[in-house]
C-alpha cells in the first residue's frame, strides 16, 4: 500500500506527516530481530517500546495465548472471577518485594498510573483522612498518558495541549546534572540531596494535604535518567515521615530491565506502597498492566459492610484471561531462562559497549544502569531534537532500532540479548555518530 493511502491510522506520538513520507514498517519478529518490509533483519535495541523483555515470538508464550483464546475468550472480573487471574496476581506479588501482595489488573501502564493515584487519594478518604488529596510527581516524569499521569508526570510536550489538567499537583527537581554526573556509569554520586525538595513541598502546602509522592526510579521516557545514590532512600524517609504514600512506576523498570532482580525496588533497596508494572508483564504480547499494593494499603479498604464494593474503580479487560495466560507463560519463561540474573551477568559488557561512545562527535553525556542506557546528543542550533531522530533514522536503515526522545538516543535491549548483538547495537551507532552532521 503506498505511503498516500496511510491516513486513516492515526499514529501515536509519531510525526505522522514526515512518517507518510518515509514509512518505517515492521512486518515479523523472532528472537532479537524484526523483519522489516522490505525483508531485512533490523536488530531489536529498545525491546519493542521498553517491553519484550524475554525477545519475540516465544513459543511458551505464543501456545497459552492461543490455548486460552479459545478456551476461555473473556470473562468478566466484576462480580465474577476466573482462575487465571488469581494465578497471574499471585505469581507477580511472589515477585514484587517486600508485602505487595495485593494485584489490581488494568491494561496499560497509563492506566496503572491513574488506578495507583485513585488508590492512594480513596486510601487517605477511607481512613478519615479526606483533606489528603494533593499528588506530588517529578518535572522530566512520566506516567504515562491519562489526565493523572500527565498531570502528575513532568514532561512539558505531553501536557500542553490538553488545558489545566488536574488541580492539587507539584512536582519536585529532576535529578539529571550533567555538570556534575556526566558519563557516570550506574548510578550518579551527586544528586541525593535533591530529595530534601520534598520538605519545602511538604512546608508550602501542609503535610495534611498531601496525599501520595509518585515517581520512576529509574525515568526512562525522559531520556534514562538513573537515581542519584541514596536519593529513593531519603524520599521513602520524607514519605515516612509525614504519612505520604510513595508510588514507584515500574512501567519501565519492572522485570528484569535493571539488571539482577524482577523490580528497581529491590535492586535499589526502597519498598513503595504501590508499586506500577505493564508492558514487561506480558513479554508486550497482549495488554496488561497492574497497581500492586502493600497490605496496609489494602486492608484499609477492607472495612464496611462484605457486601459493599471497596473500591470503585476498575475496567471491562481488568484480568483478562488471554492477558493472564499470556503474564504466566511470561513469568515461566523468565524464571526458566534466568532472565533477570542473565541481565545482570551481561550489564557490564552492556556498560562498557555503551561507554565506549564516549569522545565521539556531539555526545555530551551517556547515562546506563542495567540493560538500559541513554545517549545524549548536543542540539543543533536551533533543531532540537533532529539530530537524534536522523540518527534513529540512519540506524534502522542499517538494521538497528533504537529509541529517541529529544537530543537522547536510548537503548533497551531484550534481556536474551548476546555479546556480538551488544558489539552490533554500539558500533552501528559509534558509525552513524562518526558521520552525522
């Protein structure tokens, strides 16, 4: 079909204009390669969109999706129950840290957001603490895409087009300092202290009106933005401190991607009260996302009348049965392949392709920690954002996809991904930059 007739496919954060122009188009994937449509093999650098942790069309997953599709199509999850749901729910609470225990399905990490926001202000409402309604998030956040996450969320082109958005909301510093932490590699030394922001927060509204703090622990849309030694640690202690709910987004950073362990919580030592998951969930096949909530969190609103609905909040697809088959048969072959321990044998090897770019033309700083690494690139005068997206350009045309956003290329390979794909993924680019205006 040519480029003219792409119209009615209106795409999502995409320049649709320019794409009609030079169309990108992936047809097949299998392992750590795409099939493009004009049949060559483009290495997968990003994990599909930060989500096919455990590489494409695996059989595990593949055969309980097409098992359970036509077994058990859909069922309702209100007022009813399957017994896959209760299976997905409890293989992720054995995975997530300390006692989140407690699985609330959605299908995408936007919704998660916006069902741990509504979760942590009704937690506040059903202890009689009403007043607590104000959300603090962090400028360069994402949360994905509803009216709470880009509210909450920080990055300014999400949020301009779409009015006052909700009311109530700060947002704490981001913590990228390039002046002080530029080429780290793993976690930045400075930048702990950028936490204490929270007290003036807290000074200026009254703790009594904060309702929850919700960041990344690792900011991956932004541009890889790893936290500052000790900087989560001093959050949980300000939340603690003043009975603030701390939300992690784990959208990205959840399952394996940092490197060791399933969840950026464990590997950095800080336990949220709600901690957000999708995409890695279920390997990208089928969407599904999830709120997990500490007990205390979920025994608050387990009061009342047995017959009253606790908590009103919910979808048509929460707990989807194909989305539950497809989450387990993920979950097994993470577990049987040793997925999170691989990542974090292979980061290293990771670290050093990665910093290996340094001192090529326009590259001001590289930022990684675990499988994931992000690439800043100086502006051109007066084009901020071209020289990436030339270079995203150039590197799928050499089979290689990366990620862009702004002046960063960000790379975020499957977990399964092997030493000589590193090499192939690090000297495509070291090429492109040696040659890009």
């Amino acid at each position: 079909m040519p480029p003219t007739n792409h119209d009615a496919f209106w795409m999502p954060f995409t320049a649709n204009r320019q794409f009609r122009r030079t169309p990108r188009m992936l047809v097949a994937a299998d392992g750590m390669y795409y099939t493009s449509e004009d049949g060559r093999k483009v290495l997968d650098g990003c994990a599909g969109l930060w989500c096919v942790n455990a590489g494409h069309n695996r059989p595990r997953i593949t055969e309980a999706v097409q098992k359970t599709i036509a077994t058990l199509d859909f069922a309702p999850t209100f007022q009813m129950g399957h017994p896959l749901a209760f299976q997905a729910a409890d293989r992720i609470a054995a995975l997530a840290p300390g006692d989140l225990n407690h699985v609330f399905f959605c299908n995408s990490g936007s919704e998660a957001a916006d069902t741990a926001l509504k979760i942590a202000i009704a937690y506040h409402r059903v202890r009689g603490d009403g007043a607590r309604t104000r959300l603090i998030g962090r400028e360069r956040g994402y949360h994905g895409v509803g009216f709470g996450g880009i509210s909450v969320g920080g990055i300014s082109g999400n949020r301009k087009l779409y009015g006052s958005l909700l009311t109530g909301v700060d947002h704490l510093p981001h913590t990228l300092d390039l002046e002080r932490n530029a080429f780290t590699k793993g976690l930045p030394a400075y930048g702990a202290e950028l936490a204490d922001n929270l007290e003036r927060i807290v000074a200026l509204h009254d703790p009594s009106t904060i309702a929850a703090v919700m960041v990344e622990p690792m900011a991956g849309s932004t541009g890889v933005l790893p936290p500052p030694v000790g900087y989560l640690k001093r959050l949980r202690e300000i939340c603690d401190k003043y009975g603030i709910l701390l939300i992690f987004d784990e959208v990205i950073t959840g399952f394996g991607r940092m490197g060791g362990t399933p969840f950026a919580s464990e590997k950095f030592g800080v336990l949220p009260d709600i901690l957000t998951c999708a995409k890695g969930v279920t390997n990208g096949t089928i969407p599904m996302g999830a709120a997990i909530a500490r007990d205390h969190v979920y025994e608050a609103f387990m009061n009342g009348p047995e017959t009253g609905i606790e908590l009103p909040h919910g979808y048509t697809y929460s707990g989807h049965p194909v989305a539950c088959a497809a989450s387990l048969a993920t979950l097994d072959t993470y577990a049987e392949e040793n997925l999170f321990e691989r990542a974090g044998d292979i980061a290293p090897y990771f670290e050093e392709a990665a910093h290996a770019l340094r001192g090529l033309p326009h590259v001001i700083d590289i930022r990684n920690v675990g499988l994931v690494a992000g690439i800043e690139l100086s502006s051109r005068p007066g084009a901020p954002g071209a020289r990436a997206y030339e270079i995203f350009d150039r590197a799928f045309h050499k089979g290689v996809l990366v990620r862009y956003t702004g002046d960063v290329i960000a790379v975020s390979p499957p977990l399964i991904i092997q030493k000589s794909e590193i090499d192939q993924l690090f000297g495509t680019l070291a090429d492109i930059l040696r040659t890009v205006e």
